[in-house]
C-alpha cells in the first residue's frame, strides 16, 4: 500500500478523478461517505454540459472546463452516455442586456467556443447539451473499478494523519493507509483539509432550487437568461426523460444538512422561466428538488496540495460547473498526484461498458435521499 492513492469522495469529481488515476496504472480506493456515488451535490447537478462559452478566460475553472469539453465525447461514446445536443440561446430583453450579451459573444471567442449573435440579440451556442448527472457520475465511478479501483461506501473520513504514510480513518476501526489522499469531498472539502491543519480556504452551502414540469410539448434547446455579476440566474433546459426544468435558485446558508426546498421558491423560480419560457405559466409541476452545490468563501477551484501536508490534494471549491469540468479537473490532479511521488504509467484506453440504469428519474433520487 506504499504507493495506494485515496480519493476522498465518489461525487463526479471523485469518481473522474479515481478513473483517471485507474487508468494510468495506480493502486486507487475511493473512499465515499454516502451509500452510493452521487448522492450529495452530483446528483442535484442540472446535468447541462457547459462549453464554458460564458467562462472568465485565463481562469482555472475556464481552462478546465473547455479542456473537460476536448476530453468528453470519446468517454461519453466508451460509457454509453446520454445526451440530448440541443445547444443553448441566450436572448436579450432589453437595450442594457443587449450590450452583455453581446459582450458574451465577445467572450465566447475569446475562449474559442463556437457561438452566434443574431441581429435580434439573441446568443446561440449550439455546443451545449444536457446529460443525465447521476448516470455521467455512476458510469464514471463503475470505470474507475473496471480499470481497478475499489470503492467503499459508507464511510466518512473521520481522521487523517501518520508519518511515513497517511492513515485515513473512518467508522469504527476502519483505516486505509495510503501515500497520498485527494480531498474531492465536496461539501465536507474544508472539514477533511482541517484534519491535517489546512484552514486556507472555507466551504459552505450554496443552496440551488429546481422546479420540474412535465411540458405540454417538448423544449428544443436551453434557454439561458441574461446573468448577473452574483449569479446565472433562473434556466429552463429539457431533460433526457422529456421534462422541462427551472432554476436554480441561489440562497446562501450554513447547514449543509438542509436540503429541502423552500416553499416560495416555486414562484420565485417560476416568475423568472415564464419569461424565458411562457408555456410554463399553465404547466403543473411535478417535483422539486434543492441541490447543495460547496462554495468557497472568497475562493474557487481551490486545486492543489495541501500547504499543511502536500500529501493531501485539495480538489475543492467546485460549484456549480464540476460535472462539466469534471474530465479535466481528473487530468489535472493525475498530474499533481504524479508530482507527488507516485509513479504512473500511460493512461491506458477506456474499458467500454454500457452506463448503469439509474432507478428511477435522477432529479428525484437525491432528492428524496437527502430530505427521507
């Protein structure tokens, strides 16, 4: 085990970092505090696979998420993936959105992202797409065991230490030993750095409210509304089961516990879609779902070794865009656990395998998880 590496966390920064390191010939485990993979902020992710069109360029997240884009298709095709390519459209509504918008299209170049402004002011981006988040994360982390990692569920880390090697505690007298750990414990990101004396960067929970509607009739894109500096503001995308859904919300909060949904949420989400989408306005909804996406306080994208044991690889910090980042957030970290002493090897072709059912649809099986 002297040169076993441990992934803290099975959401899908977890497990796409676990497969990249599987891939590349290490002794991987994942160490996963839920039952499953996927099922804290992974599976309450909208499932919309960005381009990154809208990215700050020269920033971290940007840069790993445009490369996320040039990695995902082969690995989409391996794992038999759904995805609904319906592109995007972003429509000014007055003379003051227009001009961000436009300055939008600007940025799209600047990040080498495809991306059209209509003489009406509407932005079309025609690479972005919708997946399906629980299966994207669970395919990921099943091809991370068929390239050799092992998983184990049900256990929270509870300590880290040792000398010559880390020991990573959990319940009971569980402990794994390992050379390296990678912090990809999302919500608890910050609890775990503390384990070894690493207070550099906080977390909390960004509290995000959807509302699903099944439509009259199909939605053919994602309709994005104009943002603003604090946050995107309120979506309406389909989804690869035929619904049409709405929000999120952003509503900061301290208890990373609190998964329900509010009960205005429903009419502040709504009276921001019907804009986007006006045939929401006669549509029933048929659920509702909050995800907790972990914020930095003053940070994001925190990657990198810990400066209180650089054994310890902190993958923190990844809001809202980590299922889109996610594939280039992994080859990042490959390379700084490779800088970290251990040896890898080239990576190695992706085992195909048709991506797992989900049992039922997504946008509910966290959901009810969380808050049963």
């Amino acid at each position: 085990m002297a040169d076993r590496v441990a992934v803290i966390g099975a959401g899908v920064v977890g497990s796409a970092v676990a497969l990249a390191l599987a891939r590349r010939g290490a002794d991987v485990i994942v160490l996963e505090a839920e039952e499953e993979p996927g099922l804290a902020a992974s599976g309450t992710n909208s499932g919309i696979l960005h381009t990154g069109f809208d990215s700050v360029p020269g920033e971290l997240e940007t840069e790993l998420i445009l490369r996320a884009g040039e990695l995902r298709n082969p690995v989409l095709e391996a794992l038999g993936l759904p995805v609904l390519r319906c592109g995007a459209e972003m429509r000014a509504g007055d003379p003051a959105q227009r001009v961000a918008v436009a300055d939008l299209a600007d940025n799209a170049a600047r990040n080498g992202v495809p991306a059209r402004l209509t003489d009406e002011g509407v932005l079309e981006v025609p690479g972005e797409a919708v997946t399906d988040p629980v299966r994207f994360t669970l395919a990921l982390a099943e091809a991370a065991a068929r390239h050799g990692a092992e998983l184990r569920t049900s256990f929270e880390v509870t300590a880290i230490h040792g000398d010559a090697t880390l020991i990573v505690s959990g319940p009971g007298d569980a402990k794994v030993a390992c050379a390296v750990a990678v912090n990809c414990a999302g919500l608890g990101a910050g609890r775990v750095a503390r384990m070894v004396g690493d207070a550099s960067f906080e977390i909390y929970p960004r509290k995000g409210e959807f509302v699903v509607f099944d439509p009259a009739a199909p939605l053919d894109r994602i309709l994005l509304p104009v943002p603003t500096k604090r946050t995107k503001g309120v979506l309406v995308f389909p989804t690869i089961d035929g619904k049409v859904v709405a929000g999120p919300t952003a509503v900061d909060q301290d208890d990373p516990g609190d998964w329900k949904v509010r009960p205005e949420a429903h009419d502040e989400i709504l009276a921001k879609a019907a804009v986007a989408h006006p045939q929401l306005r006669d549509a029933d909804p048929v659920f509702a779902y909050a995800g907790l996406r972990p914020a930095g306080r003053g940070s994001n994208y925190v990657i990198g070794p810990s400066l209180a044991d650089g054994r310890v690889i902190n993958v923190a910090a990844i809001r809202s865009t980590g299922l889109s980042a996610s594939l280039g957030i992994a080859e990042r970290v490959a390379g700084l656990v490779g800088d970290a002493g251990i040896e890898l090897g080239i990576e190695k072709a992706l085992i195909p395998s048709p991506a797992p059912e989900a049992s039922g649809p997504w946008w509910r099986r966290t959901a009810e998880y969380q808050t049963a």
